[in-house]
C-alpha cells in the first residue's frame, strides 16, 4: 500500500512553526491544514491501514497499541520516521487526536503537547512520547514470540505506560533488552508491584543505569537484566514510598 509522508524539509519547517506557535493557525475547529504541505509517496509491502479504527477511550492503551503494530508492518527505519508517524497523526487519525488531545487545550507547555501528541520530536525519548509512535514502539519493544501470550508483556507495560515513556530515564528504544528483563521481572514479581509501584519502578531504573556504569550494558540481553534485578529484589521491596527511595539512592 502507498502512503503519503512529510519531507524532511516540511518537517523541519513545521519545527519552525512549533517554535512560535504559528503551527496553531494551521487548525480549523479541531483539524490541521495546510495546502502548502510537502509530501512524497512511499509503498509498504503487506500493509492496509483502510480498516483500522482507534478507539477513543482515555486509557485504553493496549488494543490500539496492538492495532497500530498489526497494521503498519514497520522495520525499525521505517518506524522511526518523523515525516510518517507526523503525517498520520495529523491526517489519518485527526479525529482521534482532536477526541482526546485537542488542540486548544490549555496547557503549561503548549510546544512540548504538539510534539507528544501530533508532531514526532527529533530525539530517541519522543519517539515513546509520541501518541501514535510510542503505541506501536511500545509493542514493538515488548512483543514477545516465545509466550503462549505474545503480548502478556505488552500487557504489563500499557497498564504504566506514561512511566515507561516519560518517567524511566531509560532510551527504551536503543536499551529494549533492558526493557525486557524488566518486564520479565514485573511478570514473575506481581505482587511486589501491586503497590508502591512508582517508587519501586524508579529504583529498578536506578539499578539499570548503574548497570550502564560499569558494563556495555547495550550489549547484554534480557536474562541479564532480569538476573541483575533479581540479585536486588531485597533492595527493591525497600522502596516502599518516595521517602523511602531517597534512603536508598
């Protein structure tokens, strides 16, 4: 299927527009417009969005996480495109995005709601920030093959998910063995995030980047982020509060 993408240039001016604001003049009750919008062709193999539907319920994470990753049949090129992600958010799922982020919500920073919500920012941490991205990149970097339930996984981190893409400190995207053992170690160890579960996530991301600081730790997979936290479960169950968490780090 062929699907229309912004060019770099346009998106470097739509940065532009961002930077003042101006970008907000592009809306009519709700929806961008721009006739001057630049936009080049590109085919996907085995992939038709035609049929797919977001559901515009606050929260519900997983099934349209799970229909984005169904659907758009990405490498990890692909799926890091600004142009792509940017030109669906504004276009394909411009309803979706007026439901639940409108444009003219009254915000504290109004640049950084159009880059989680309807322009796909340059760094790696927006990529998981973005609305539309960040759903099928949380799949992607949670999927797991070798379950009876592929997306149990998936399931775990969507029930956290503004954590995961906003609070863990973590490049999810180029550290996605460290995201597994984490969730592995989530999977077996329920009950110890049934409560405390902030504090408990900021410590395991704590142990993750002191990891960074003593081994390659982009080279290492799952099992050993997961053996890592368990060696320190003990250290985990402390922190109990965010009162706790400051005795600890």
């Amino acid at each position: 299927m062929t699907f229309r993408i912004y060019t770099n240039d346009y998106m470097s001016k739509l940065d532009e527009k961002i930077a003042d604001l101006r970008f907000l003049d592009y809306f009519e009750d709700g929806f961008f417009k721009d006739e001057d919008a630049e936009t080049y062709e590109y085919e996907i193999e085995d992939c038709d969005d035609e049929h797919i539907n977001l559901t515009s319920q606050r929260g519900n994470y997983i099934d349209n996480a799970i229909a984005l990753f169904e659907t758009y049949k990405l490498s990890r090129v692909e799926a890091s495109n600004r142009g792509f992600w940017t030109y669906l958010s504004l276009n394909k799922f411009a309803k979706y995005n007026k439901t639940l982020f409108n444009i003219n919500k009254d915000v504290k920073n109004k640049q950084d709601y159009i880059y989680d919500h309807y322009v796909l920012g340059k760094s790696p941490s927006a990529m998981m920030r973005h609305t539309l991205c960040g759903l099928w990149w949380g799949v992607k970097l949670s999927i797991d093959e070798t379950r009876l339930d592929k997306y149990e996984l998936a399931e775990i981190l969507f029930k956290q998910y503004s954590f995961f893409s906003r609070f863990l400190g973590i490049n999810l995207v180029a550290l996605e063995s460290a995201l597994h053992g984490m969730l592995e170690f989530m999977a077996e160890h329920k009950e110890l995030f049934s409560h405390s579960f902030e504090s408990r996530m900021r410590i395991m991301s704590i142990i993750v980047n002191r990891l960074g600081g003593t081994k390659l730790i982009c080279a290492m997979d799952a099992q050993f982020f997961k053996n890592e936290l368990e060696k320190r479960i003990d250290f985990i169950k402390k922190a109990e509060s965010r009162e706790a968490l400051r005795t600890l780090i």
